[in-house]
C-alpha cells in the first residue's frame, strides 16, 4: 500500500512561523525530493530560526499493491 506524502518545511522569520508543504504519491519519491533539496534546506537554516524539513506520511491511500482478480475458470461440459 502506497499512501499520500507530505513534504514540510517550516522555519521561523521575524517571528512568524512559514509552512510550505508539497504532495506526493509516495514516501519513496518525497524522501528523494527531500535528499535532492539539500542545497535549500542549508540556505534557509543559515538565514531562519527553527528551520525543519521533513516527510509526513498520510493516512490516504495514493495507490493499492492489490493482485487483480482474475475470472473464474469456467469450464463448459
């Protein structure tokens, strides 16, 4: 079962509190955007208090890893 992904990155700038969050179908494919997005992750650490960045998986169902059903085998006599 694959189940909808949020990636959150959060931070503190003048003593407001940003969110941004962006959606994905799997854990897998938000894990690797978050590895890829290192660069800014470092930026905005460097700039901003409370910097967080991290994937929060849903409760949702984005795909089911489900066999399909197969017709039965109806043998004519």
């Amino acid at each position: 079962m694959e189940f909808f992904t949020a990636l959150i990155i959060s931070y503190a700038m003048n003593g407001s509190y940003v969110e941004s969050v962006m959606w994905f179908d799997t854990e897998k494919r938000c894990e690797t955007a978050m590895r890829n997005s290192d660069d800014l992750y470092e930026t905005l650490y460097l700039l901003y208090d409370d910097t967080m960045m991290a994937c929060r998986r849903t409760e949702v169902l984005s795909h089911s890893i489900r066999p399909k059903l197969r017709p039965d085998n109806l043998m004519e006599n």
